[in-house]
C-alpha cells in the first residue's frame, strides 16, 4: 500500500506536517512498515477548505485532520489492508 500525503503550500498550512507524523507513529505502532510505504506529495488537485489530502494507493481523500485521523485511518489503511489479506 502506498500512502501519499500533499505536502503543497495548502496543505502545508492546514496541518500536513502533523498528518504526516501521525501516519508515521500508526505504521510504526501497529507494525505495517514492511506493508506500508508513506511519501509525501505536491497538489494532487482537489485542495479543500478543512483539512489535507491524503491518496491510499489510487483512492484520493479530502479534509483528513488530526481530529478525524484515526477514524481515517481505521477505515481507509487497517480495513483495506484487512480486505487484501482475506
């Protein structure tokens, strides 16, 4: 799985940089580091108002902040790569 965090201007001054850190303390804690690749990325278009944008694989997400960052994750990293190992 390939995870790609905008890093552009936008996303920059909407929390990016802790988006970022949190991924990085996920992968690490629930032991995906040999599953998950995480880069950053410039604008892949679909800047939003609240919130940066995050691309799992070839799925784009708007609006992932640190308030929704788990459920994000929960959903969109552990429950997919759950799917692919079924």
């Amino acid at each position: 799985m390939i995870i790609q965090v905008c890093v552009g201007s936008s996303c920059h001054l909407k929390g990016s940089e802790e988006v970022v850190g949190l991924f990085q303390k996920a992968i690490e804690d629930h032991g995906l580091d040999s599953d998950v690749t995480l880069a950053g990325s410039f604008c892949v278009g679909k800047c939003n108002r609240i919130g940066v944008t995050v691309q799992v694989d070839d799925q784009v997400f708007t609006g992932v902040t640190r308030e929704n960052f788990k459920e994000f994750f929960d959903n969109n990293v552990l429950g997919k790569l759950n799917q692919e190992r079924m």
